[in-house]
C-alpha cells in the first residue's frame, strides 16, 4: 500500500484540525498543535482561514512562536508580530539561530530589536552584526557563525577530544573547517576522515584543501546553484581575504530554491509570493489591481488595432470567428518559449555566450510548428468556411504569429534582464501583447489585402 504523499497528509492534517476546532476540543487540539515541527505549524496556520488561523496562533507553544514565525511568509508574519507584546516578541527571538534571527529582527519593531541586542552577550552579539551586515539574499545574509575550527598542525586525536568537551555540535555539521592563527580557511576536515583515520595522525595530513569556499558577496541564488552542482551539506563563508565568518547548510539553501520557484511561478501573472492567501479582500483586491490596469490597457491596444480593420470584418463575417485562433496560438507558442527561457536564465544555463543560438533554435522551433498548425488549421477553414482565401489568409497569419511568438518569448526576458528587472514579472503580459497585436494586424491586414 502506497504510503500517503505530505500533501495528503496536511489536508488530512488540516481537515482534522478544522473538526477539531468546530467540536470545541483545545485541549486536543493544543496538544496536536504543539506536537507538530514549527514548519509544519506554520504550513497549517496559513492554510487556515482567518477565523481559525486566529485561534490556532493563540494555541501555539511560547517556545515554538519564533520559529513558527519564521516559517511563515512575510505578509502573515508581519500580521501576527503586530499583534503581539513587545516581551513576547523578545522571548520569541531567544533560542534562534543567527541567521534566522537576522531575518526575524528586519520584522521587529526598533523598541524590540533594541531589547533583544541588550539580552545578547557582546559575542552573539557580534556574530549578529556580522550577518546583518550583508543583504539578506547573499551568502553572508544566509550564513550562520555558529563553526566549528581546528587548526592543520593538531592531531585527530586532539580534534576528538575538543569536540567531547563541547558535548554537542551545531546542527547539520558534517565537516570541521580548518584555518590558520588568522582565521583564513584552509580546507575541510570531514566528520568521516575524522572518525576513520588514525588519532595519530595530524589534521594537514588528513583534511581537503581542494574544496572553495562561498564569497560572502555571492547572491542566494548563485548559492543555492553551487550546492546543487557540488551535492553540499554545508559550506563555508569567507570575506575579500578568505578569512572564514560563517557557514551556510542546505535547509537555508532548500528554502532559497522554494522561495526563488514561487517567485518565478506567481511573477509571471504579476502576484507577490509572500502575499497572505487568506489576506483581506481589500488588500488582495489592490495588490492585483496595478497588473490588471496594465492588461487593460494592452487588451485596449490590440482591441485598437481589430477597429482599423472593421470595415473588412464587416464585409468577411468568418474573420471574426477566426481571429481568436490566430491569437491563441501565438500565445500559447510564446509562452512555451517565454518559460523556458525564464527557467533557463534562473538556473544560470542561459546567458550572453548562447542566447543567438538558443534565439535561433526557437525561431525553428516556432517556424515548424507554424508551418504544421497552419495547414491544420487551413484545412479546418475550408471545411468551415469552403474559401480557400481565407484558410490560406489565416494559415500565413498563424505562420507569421508563431515566429514572432518564439521571438517574443525569448527576448523580453532576456531583455528584461539587461534592463536589471525581473524576467517573470510582467513577461506574460508583455508577450499576450505582443502576440495579440501581431497576430490580429496579420490577419487582417492580410484579409484587407487579398479579400477585399
């Protein structure tokens, strides 16, 4: 029996929840609650309505509330941090990690910060500020100090016993990272070469220097690239003169990779990933307002190009049938193409050494498969309509509208890219304009040439 996906298992989850509130049991549903992983429990404060959502977050273990806090999206967050008491928000923070509590204290009001600064001691505090002292979506943003050195002229058997007195290491280490008196980074010492090779031996001889450390400076994205290509658990973090501030581990990294998929996924119809789904209406309402106002203004557009040619589809009846086809198919070939590239650009596999080629494919691409559609759909018009001019007026259009299509969709992104704004956002607007506009110009334009 196939065991049931996590999807299942959080609407299972949710919908027992949601019974369980409506039967009045708390207490079984704060026991529930808090036996859930913090990323669970904010996964299912916003699936809930907010009703529910308002009573489940007054359940929620004090001691859970700052990682719950950090697993939700921004939007929600900064809702339920606004509700909140300044000391609850305080003993919130305390327990994070450096990293997440750099991205906690950006949410928090001064007042707050100013409090949780003054309940640090001066060397958490100092490996605070040496993480907000980057931009949240670069390597040094993302790191945590929390490391484990050694120096390369110790023995292993030296390592061994450091780490005993320690009685515990930070979570996810799978390697002890080797530096000089300076703190400049050397190389990794794995946990394997550790607890395999002889005590007797010294850390030089057993560490790897081949493995690069991350550029405090890099993006989050080109991050999470380097982990995915490497196969990292984690990796260090070094400034301008390679000396060692931090490491990075791969479940800052997966929440990198989702963070960037969702944006790529919502951009591209103009909506916001951090956005509440149970916001307000109102609020909802504005937030789609601005990308809606600019498909008005393009769907205005295209409508202006049909009226030049009003005579002709008063004259020709069946253009006015057939133009939607023109225009869908160009849409549905541009954004095929536009995703493609968007995907290509945000994995770094496109870029200005193959963008002619990959341009040139497409156009091939986009040339074929006009060829192909325009002779089916031809031969559709003539069963329709029985007028060759107008299944051979519409087949050229949807040749012309699938080039201009495949052109369409691979360069507004990259052009979009050049201009330092964010290919997926607005990109399908742009292209339904362009497609829209081209397509209907062709077809009519045609049908006023030879038709009339």
């Amino acid at each position: 029996m196939q065991s049931p996906s996590e999807k299942e298992k959080h609407q299972r989850r949710l919908q027992t929840f949601s019974q369980a509130l409506e039967s009045g049991t708390l207490a079984s549903v704060r026991r529930m609650l808090n036996g859930l992983h913090p990323a669970e429990i904010a996964h299912l404060l916003e699936s809930s309505p907010p009703a529910e959502r308002k009573l489940l977050w007054e359940l929620v273990d004090e001691r859970l509330d700052g990682d719950v806090l950090l697993n939700l999206n921004d939007e929600l967050r900064a809702s339920l941090i606004s509700e909140m008491e300044h000391q609850e928000l305080v003993a919130a923070a305390e327990g994070l990690e450096t990293d997440d509590l750099a991205d906690f204290l950006n949410d928090l009001p001064d007042v707050v910060i100013h409090e949780v600064l003054q309940s640090m001691d001066e060397q958490d505090r100092q490996r605070l500020e040496s993480v907000l002292s980057y931009p949240e979506d670069t390597a040094g943003g993302l790191m945590n100090t929390d490391t484990i050195t050694v120096r390369p002229d110790v023995t292993l058997d030296v390592v061994l016993r450091y780490l005993r007195l320690r009685s515990a290491l930070p979570e996810m280490t799978d390697t002890l990272f080797v530096v000089d008196r300076n703190d400049h980074y050397m190389g990794i010492l794995p946990l394997t070469a550790l607890l395999t090779q002889s005590p007797a031996l010294t850390v030089a001889e057993v560490m790897t220097s081949g493995v690069a450390p991350i550029a405090a400076e890099m993006s989050a994205s080109d991050v999470a690239s380097t982990f995915e290509h490497h196969d990292l658990v984690s990796a260090p973090v070094v400034d301008d003169q390679q000396k060692l501030l931090g490491r990075i581990t791969i479940d800052d990294v997966v929440d990198v990779i989702r963070d960037e998929g969702e944006h790529s996924l919502l951009s591209m119809t103009g909506l916001d990933e951090e956005e509440d789904m149970f916001a307000p209406v109102a609020v909802s309402a504005r937030h789609r307002a601005v990308w809606l106002g600019i498909n008005l203004m393009t769907a205005f557009l295209a409508s202006w190009v049909i009226g030049l040619y009003q005579a002709t589809i008063q004259q020709v009846v069946a253009l006015a049938v057939l133009m939607p086809v023109v225009a869908s198919m160009g849409g549905i070939a541009g954004s095929q193409t536009l995703t493609l590239v968007i995907r290509g650009i945000a994995v770094g596999k496109i870029g200005d050494s193959n963008a002619r080629e990959l341009l040139l494919k497409e156009l091939a691409v986009g040339l074929l498969n006009g060829l192909l559609w325009a002779l089916v759909v031809a031969a559709i018009t003539v069963l329709w309509f029985g007028n060759y001019w107008i299944a051979g007026v519409i087949a050229i259009a949807i040749v012309i509208n699938l080039l201009i299509a495949a052109l369409a969709g691979a360069v507004i992104p990259m052009l979009m890219r050049k201009l330092g704004a964010d290919p997926a956002l607005g990109g399908s607007v742009l292209l339904t304009t362009v497609t829209d506009v081209i397509g209907f110009m062709a077809f009519l334009g045609l049908a006023t040439l030879l038709l009339t």
